[in-house]
C-alpha cells in the first residue's frame, strides 16, 4: 500500500497507525479492532492479549478485504496508534 508517497507493510503499519479508520470488506467498511482494543487498555486496564486479539482481527479483515480505510488526507504518513 502507498501511504505518504512510500509503499508499506498494511501488517506493520497501517494495523499500528491513528489514521487507520478500518477495512472494507465488499461494501461494508469495519473498524480497526485495533483502536477499540488500546482504548480499552488504556481506561479499563484490560489485558495485554486484548491487542494481540485486535491485531489478529485486522488481519483476517485485511485478507478478506479489498481496502484500507485511511483518514490521513494531509499524507503525513505513519502515525503512531500506541503511545502513552
């Protein structure tokens, strides 16, 4: 995938980017899991495997699916989704 003028990993990156806003899938557009899963960790103090679980959960989306759902318009390119 393309993301800021540079090809990239949608495994390694878009999976860990804020602009990832989620994968369509035919005509349905589904949600990072990954996004739901750190806002958990962070206020409900959830486990650690809940982003494991995420993460394993974009990849089924993006192998089923036919695009990357990215809200980065100003190509700013990767933006960290984890940071404390």
């Amino acid at each position: 995938m393309d993301c800021a003028g540079e090809a990239v990993s949608v495994y390694r990156k878009c999976a860990y980017c804020s602009h990832c806003r989620g994968v369509r899938v035919g005509g349905r557009v589904y949600p990072a899991p990954q996004e739901k899963a750190w806002t958990e960790v962070k206020m409900r103090n959830a486990p650690d495997d809940t982003l494991m679980n995420a993460a394993l959960q974009f990849n089924t989306l993006v192998r089923d699916g036919t695009a990357i759902e990215c809200d980065d318009d100003a190509q700013e390119g990767f933006t960290p989704l984890y940071h404390y």
